[in-house]
C-alpha cells in the first residue's frame, strides 16, 4: 500500500510542478485572500492582528478547495480512472497518496500565508510548537478529508460547485480546531490550544481511515 | 406480467403521447402506479387527526408558561421536529451503509426519501426555533452551539441532495450518494460535538434550559406533538419513497422503451420482448 501512494503521490505532484497551476495560480489567489480581507475589515492593524488566526485558516481552506479540485481533475482525463482502475493499485494506497501529494501542496501555500500574515497582518510569532503540530494535523485532516469528497465528485459536470457545498460544512470543525489552537499559540497560552489540536488530530485520523476504507468503492463505482 | 412495450413499440417512433401512460405502464410491472394504499391514506388520517389533537392541546388546553408565555407552545413543534430532524439523518446513514451491502434499489431510495424529510424538519426545526428566539432572547439568531450545527446540518443535507439530483449514471450517483450518506451521522456528531465546545469555550450556552420538570397537560402536550409530527414524518417519508421508487421504475422503462424501439427501428420486431 505504502509504495503504491508513494507512485501516486510522486505522479500528482510531479503533475503539479509541471503544470505550475499552484505556483502561478493558486497561490497568487491565495494571498489576494488576505489582501481582500484587510480591504473588508478595517485596516487597522490591530484588528488584522486580533483576527488573523481566524482569517489565516479561512483563506487556507480557500486555497485548498482549489488545490483539492485540481488533484481530483488529475484523474478525471485521459481515462486516468479506468487505468487506476485497471492498475492493480491498492485503492487505499491511491487515496493515502492523493491525500498526501495535497497535503505537500497545502504545506507549501499555508508557509506561503504564513509569511503573508506575519508581514500584511503584523502578527508576532509565537507558541512554534503548537503551530507548527496544529498545522500539520489540521493539514492533514483537510487533505484527507478533502480527497475523499474530490473523489465524490470527481468526472462530474458540477465539480466545482458541488465541491465547496459538500466540503465547507464537513470542515468548519477543522476550521474551529485549527483557528482556536492558533489563537491560544500566539496569544502565549498553549496550554489552551494543545486539546484543540488532539481535536484535528482525531479528525486527521478519522476520515484518513474514512478515506482509505471508501475510496475503492469510490473507484469501482463510477 | 403485461409486456407494455410491444404495443408501444408499433407506434413508435411517436412516444410522446405515451408518456402518460407511464404510471400505469409501471403498475403493470408489479409495482404500485401511484403512491397512495389503504395503509397510508389510515396513517394521513390518523395523522391529520393528531394534527388536529395537536392544535387543540397546544393552543387551547395547555397553560401558557410562567417565564415565556404563550411562546412555549411553539416547543410542541419545535422539539419534535428536531428529533425526527435526527432520526431521518440516522435512517438516512443507516439506508447508505445497506445499499453498500446489498445494492437493491430500495435502499438506495430509502435514503433519498428519508433525507429530503429530514431536511423538511431542519427547516421547521430552524424555523420555530428562530421564532421562539425572537421574544425569548430578542433575536431570530444567536451563535449558540445547537442553533450553528443545526445550520451546518442542514447544509449538510442540501449538499447530499444536490448530489442525488445529478444527471449521471444512476449506479454511479448511488456509490457516490451512498459514501456521503454514510458519512452524514458521523459528520453531524462531529460538527454537533466541535461547535459545542466552541462555544462552551467562549460564552455559556445561551439556551434556555429545558425545565426538565414539564408537567401536567404541558407534558401532554409535547407528547402529543411527538405523535403527530412522527405520522407525519413516517407518512412523508412512505409517500416519497414510494415516489422515488416510481422514478426509479421509469427510468429503467424509458430505457428499456427506447432499446425496444431501436431494436424496432432495425427490423427485428421479434426481437421486442423487454428484458423483466
């Protein structure tokens, strides 16, 4: 299973780097996110800085949307279905190496906001420990969320505007963990966000399993 | 059983004015050509006659409440509602996980039915409780835990049925469907239990209490309200399957028509005998 995601997972982001569609789309978007949001609100810098957690983790889910639809277009030409099918991959080894070539693009565009928060928003960074692991689990929570729905949708006509209706509401609970945990890391008390991140934890766990268990289904039944 | 295609398929290709046959052409095949049976019209009755017991309890014979006044009738509905809100989520998951098994068609309409019932009482559910808001807190609207994730529920079953209305294969929507009916429970207790605490961080829960000592005829009451608004529900719920059941029936006829009439159109009349 392990080497069949290491194969998929290589073939999206090998997809992703030559079509440079995240390089040059998705993350220029992403950052107009936070642009747009310092146009909303106030520009005074102390609202920016009091809502960044908040707001950081919104245009995160934002930019994922695309970076999840874009892995789940990868398989939807060329009949790349019927040759996964066809493959002899393991199916939970397709989906645990979707999930996690969508991770690694998530990873990057979320250093990317990141940056753009500490220099648009003036956030201090603080509280590294509990970012750096509420991110990762919440970035693993929307990727393996994420490539389950991608494949619910995947081939149809609707994708991409089916695709935030059914994945928004299933992620508010990631969206929640995450900001609170970021929240009590740069407010200084990390004690506060260390349960919120055994939250995304969980999530990350759980539909990971989700995942890998339905995806076959998933393959087979379309 | 009545093969209806042969007569059909003499007239074809002019299949326009056999549309209306349809219901009876589904009849014939062993299934009912409308979705009414004695069964059902005794639980309308029964139901709208514990509709009208409802009315009676709720705004005539039960007292007002001592704090929120006439209001409190509205928790004859609005409870209820909310608790067939979930059980038409539980059926709809439970219907999903047996269409995983077995993939008969009538589990698969099962969960259909059921969601687009449970969204019904999301929206009577949302509905009273906005309007029982509105004297109680003096707002439609709050940030309170349960009101967010009955939202969230809500956008939950929209987003499942707007999946179950694609125009794709059948067989391909009802993997897809089923997936994400599958996963409707777990991701409202998800959402339910994350948003509670949310807010339990932030502000106490702002909902009144229940006052678990309801008495007398305002316990008669409610009670009365669990019985019509589960008729009602039970009776929405057979008549839309029965519904889905029909659609289900004539989408396989309208194919099996139509291979009739290629086969026709190709010359091969002895060929015309639709596959049971």
């Amino acid at each position: 299973m392990w080497r069949d995601a290491a194969l998929v997972a290589g073939r999206d982001l090998r997809v992703e780097l030559r079509s440079r569609v995240t390089t040059n789309q998705v993350a220029p978007f992403s950052l107009l996110v936070l642009v747009l949001f310092a146009f909303a609100l106030d520009p005074d810098r102390q609202l920016l800085e009091r809502l960044a957690s908040g707001l950081y983790w919104t245009a995160v889910l934002f930019a994922a949307l695309l970076a999840i639809s874009r892995s789940a277009a990868i398989d939807e030409t060329d009949g790349v279905r019927d040759a996964l099918r066809l493959s002899g991959l393991d199916p939970a080894g397709v989906f645990v190496g979707k999930a996690a070539a969508v991770a690694v693009v998530l990873l990057a565009l979320e250093l990317l906001l990141g940056v753009g928060v500490v220099v648009l928003y003036g956030v201090e960074l603080a509280g590294a420990g509990l970012v750096v692991v509420a991110g990762l689990a919440a970035t693993v929570a929307v990727a393996a969320t994420g490539t389950l729905y991608g494949a619910l949708v995947s081939g149809l006509r609707v994708r991409e505007t089916l695709l935030p209706l059914l994945l928004l509401p299933v992620l508010a609970p990631v969206l929640i963990g995450a900001t609170r945990a970021f929240e009590a890391a740069l407010a200084g008390v990390p004690a506060d966000g260390w349960p919120w991140c055994g939250l995304l934890a969980g999530l990350a766990v759980l539909y990971a399993v989700a995942g890998a268990l339905a995806y076959g289904t998933l393959l087979e039944g379309s | 059983m009545t093969s209806p295609t042969s007569t059909t398929v003499t007239g074809a290709p002019g299949a326009d004015g056999r549309a209306a046959d349809t219901p009876r052409a589904v009849a014939g095949r062993g299934a009912p050509g409308h979705t009414g049976s004695r069964a059902s019209r005794v639980l309308g009755i029964l139901a709208l006659g514990s509709i009208a017991l409802l009315v009676l309890y709720g705004l005539v014979w039960s007292p007002a409440d001592a704090e929120m006044a006439d209001s409190v009738r509205l928790m004859y509905i609005h409870v209820p509602a909310a608790s067939f809100m979930y059980a038409g989520c539980f059926i709809t998951t439970i219907a999903s996980a047996m269409w995983l098994r077995r993939r008969t068609p009538g589990w698969d309409a099962l969960a259909g039915a059921s969601a687009e019932v449970a969204l019904v009482f999301t929206a009577i559910t949302l509905g009273t409780g906005s309007l029982w808001g509105r004297p109680t807190w003096g707002t439609y609207w709050t940030w309170d835990a349960r009101l967010t994730s009955t939202a969230l529920l809500a956008t939950l079953l929209v987003g499942y049925l707007a999946l179950r209305r694609l125009d794709v294969d059948p067989t391909a929507r009802s993997t897809r469907a089923a997936v994400l009916g599958l996963l409707l429970v777990p991701n409202v207790i998800i959402v339910n239990r994350s948003v509670e605490w949310w807010r339990s961080l932030h502000q106490r829960s702002t909902l009144v209490k229940l006052d678990p000592t309801i008495e007398g005829q305002m316990l008669v009451a409610l009670m009365v309200g669990f019985l019509a608004i589960g008729l009602v529900f039970t009776w929405l719920l057979v008549h839309r399957f029965r519904v889905a059941w029909l659609e289900y029936q004539s989408e396989r006829l309208d194919l099996d028509l139509a291979l009739a009439e290629r086969r026709a159109e190709a010359g091969h009349p002895t060929d015309v005998e639709a596959p049971a």
